[in-house]
C-alpha cells in the first residue's frame, strides 16, 4: 500500500467511529439455582418455571417454538433436556428482550 492509501484508510477509521455501545442487545439473560419444565408437544409451547431467580420479574416463562439447548457447551435435543431439565445447576435462559419468551437454555 502506498502512504495516501494509509492515509485515507486511516483517515476513514478516525472518522467514522465504531461504537458498540449504540448496538442496543437483542436478548436477555437470566440466572435461576433450578428450573421447571412443562411441554406441549400437540401445540409445540411450553412454560418454564424459575425457582429462587433474583433478576426475574416472573416466575414462569413461555415459549412458543423449541427453544436451544445447551449443555456443558453442546447443542442437545430438546427431548434429552426434557429428561434432563432437573440436573441443571444455575440454568440460565436467554429470553427475547421484546415479549421475554425463552429462546435458548443454558447449564
């Protein structure tokens, strides 16, 4: 590269400011020392209930479609969540920010 295109690059950079701080965050994030799930399979929701969750400002919430399920850093099958929801220590639920329904889980 020639010095005025390093010059215009960083010319550009100073000028156009990236700020990630103007990004508003899509999703939030709740801790719970457990959870309950219940399933309808016919309509495909379900409600997970939050036991002792300081941030939450309900003590259920709902999801629509199947939620994502990670354990230990893996993608399971919800049907093994399902057989497993009652070993999750600390899960945390990814809610949408907008309705607060359950997008993903984590534990």
């Amino acid at each position: 590269m020639t010095q005025v295109q390093l010059s215009l690059i960083l010319l550009f950079w100073c000028l156009i400011p990236i700020s990630t701080a103007d990004v508003a965050a899509r999703d939030k994030a709740i801790e719970s020392t457990s959870i309950r799930v219940e399933f309808n399979s016919i309509s495909i929701s379900g409600i997970i209930y939050v036991h002792q969750c300081e941030q939450c400002r309900k003590s259920n919430y709902t999801f629509t479609k199947i939620p994502l399920v990670i354990r230990r850093g893996t993608t399971i099958a919800f049907d093994i969540f399902m057989n497993d929801f009652q070993n999750a220590k600390y899960p945390t639920l990814i809610l949408d920010k907008e309705d607060l329904t359950v997008l993903k889980v984590v534990y």
